[in-house]
C-alpha cells in the first residue's frame, strides 16, 4: 500500500472523501490533518478527530491540529457545512488523546520517512502545505504527489465569479504551492462540477447498510439540503472525494500539464487560478515574470473523467 496523509477541513465533502480514501485498497493512511476553512481549525481539528473516532481509525490513525489563520487574510468560513463543519451531526470526541504535534511538523516528518514515496491530499485551504515549504522547501522534493482540490483553471469560480472556495481562503498559500516545484495535480471545479451528487445517489449509499455508510449518507443529505438552501440546486458536487480519484487513477479526470499562477492581490482576481498550458507558455506575449513561472510546471485536470459512481 502506498503511504498517504489526507489535509482536510472537515466539512461534510471531506468527511465524504474521508469515507472514500477508506475504502480503497491501495492507501495507508499515516495521519489525518486539519486545516481551517470551512469553519475555524479548532472545530475542523474536533471533526477530524471525531470522524477518525465514528469510521473507526481513531487508535490507528493520528489526527494532528494545523495551521489557525490563512497566511494574509482573515478567515472566511461560511455556513454552507453547517456552524459546526458537519451539519447536523452530532458526533462525539474521539477517546484518543490530543496529539501536541501539528499538522505542518508532521508533513515534514513524514516527507523523511517517506522520501519520494509520499502522497498527500489537500481537500481544503493550502495553509498547512504553504507552512510545511515556508519552513523547509525541500519539501516540495521529498513529496512524491500532491494532489489537492481547488480552483477553477477554465471554468468560473464558486465563491467569486473567478475564485473557488479553497484557494480563495488562502490565496497566498495557494500560490507558494503552485510555485514551490511540488509535484501537483489540481483538481477543480473544471472536473468537480461534472461529480453530480443526487438524492438517489445519497440513498445508494445508504444502502450499503453499514455504520460507516449511514454516516456518510446522513452528512451528505446535510450537503444536499444545503445546496438546495444556497444555490437552489437539486444536486451538490463530489469536490473532495474525486481528489482522492485523481490521487488513485489518473483517469477520473483529464489532465493537462502548465503552469498555475494565483492571483494574490486584493482586486477582482483574488484567489482566481490561471492557468497557462504548455502549448500557451511558448506565446510571445507573456510577460517576463509570468513567463519565469512557466518553468514550475503541475497538472491541472481539465475536464472529467471516469465517474465515481460506476453504472450499476
Ligand atoms: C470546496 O469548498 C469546500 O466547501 C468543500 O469542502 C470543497 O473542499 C469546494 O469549493
Ligand atoms: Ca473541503
């Protein structure tokens, strides 16, 4: 099995994903860490630990406390996932006792003792990944992948008409990332917004009749009402969950390799990501900084792939 640690700001999708990386066989999970933005880190650090608790990886699992503040902005947050990030779940503390280290240590940590084997999954804002590469940016040579949900590279954004919710939280941080020279995979809303989840797709989990499933579908019904109450939709969006598809087969999605610039500034392209592919990178009429970026190259998934509910 290949070794994993998941950075999450649970938030009812991340406990989705949570549920998903869980269910595949080719993860081990080293350490569940959490990062604010859906809600502030302490309630996100109390989600994490009571999920890994309520799936049952609380004694296995380390769950560490991350970064408690976006590095230039306050912190946003909302009540999409519900005042508490799970909706109206009521899941009780793990028994397990607080781990002291935090979450950025603890990707460094690992990064050793995995060298070049390493996968890490961001499903929230990019402020534990930004705090491990401020301290060490060896570090974005020692991870074998990143993978992380966020942005919207050709497609309009979900918080602001160009900004998606992750980057937008911490844009700086989000930029240090595309920039370090990790090796990236950005999974957006170009490939997210075609991860419909439905209301029968919430009942076919349910189904499966475990602990575990009920758990994840009476979260993700929490999600779906609240897609109703915000956006009027029908149906919400699988945005967590399918980085961890794009983290275990590249062809959940279709990924092209460029460039990714984030707009930091406090204009109208705050947390907007731009994304330059390399046929675009050889276009004269790039300026000089923007074309020394183009050398730091990731992987944006561009458009959808396989989906992650198979056809029964
Ligand atoms: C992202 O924002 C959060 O609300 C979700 O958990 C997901 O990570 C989608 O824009
Ligand atoms: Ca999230």
């Amino acid at each position: 099995r290949r070794p994993l640690v998941l950075d999450s700001d649970p938030g009812l999708d991340d406990a989705a994903a949570l549920h998903y990386l869980l269910a595949r066989p080719e993860w081990e999970l080293l350490a569940y860490t959490a990062v604010g933005g859906n809600v502030p880190v302490d309630l996100t650090f109390r989600n994490a630990r009571a999920l890994a608790a309520a799936f049952g990886i609380d004694h296995d699992v380390p769950v560490y406390r991350g970064a408690g503040r976006p590095i230039s902005r306050v912190p946003i947050g909302g009540d999409f996932h519900g005042a508490s990030g799970l909706g109206s779940a009521e899941l009780p503390d793990s028994a397990v006792p607080e781990q002291q280290s935090l979450a950025p240590l603890e990707l460094l940590r690992l990064s050793h003792v995995y060298e070049n084997e390493l996968t890490v999954v961001a499903t929230g804002p990019l402020t534990n990944i930004a705090a491990a590469l401020i301290l060490d940016p060896e570090f974005a040579r020692r991870v074998a992948h990143l993978v992380f949900m966020g942005g919207a590279a050709l497609v309009p954004g979900n918080i602001t008409s160009v900004a998606e919710f992750n980057i937008w939280a911490d844009p700086d941080a989000a930029d240090l990332v595309v920039a370090s020279g990790i090796p990236y995979t950005m999974v957006g809303l170009d490939v997210t917004h075609h991860a419909p989840l439905t209301a029968d797709d919430v009942a076919k989990i349910d189904a499966a009749g475990t602990d575990h499933a009920r758990l994840t579908a009476a979260l993700l019904r929490d999600y779906l009402n609240a897609y109703l109450t915000f956006t009027g939709r029908d149906h919400g969006f699988l945005h967590d969950p399918l980085a961890i598809g794009v983290a275990s087969d590249e062809s959940f999605a279709e990924v092209r390799t460029g460039c990714v610039v984030v707009g930091t500034d406090l204009g109208l392209h705050r947390g907007q990501t731009v994304f330059i592919p390399d046929d675009a990178a050889q276009t004269p009429f790039l300026t000089e900084a923007t074309r020394a970026r183009t050398a730091v190259k990731g992987n944006v998934a561009v458009a959808p792939g396989r989906s992650l509910f198979p056809a029964d």
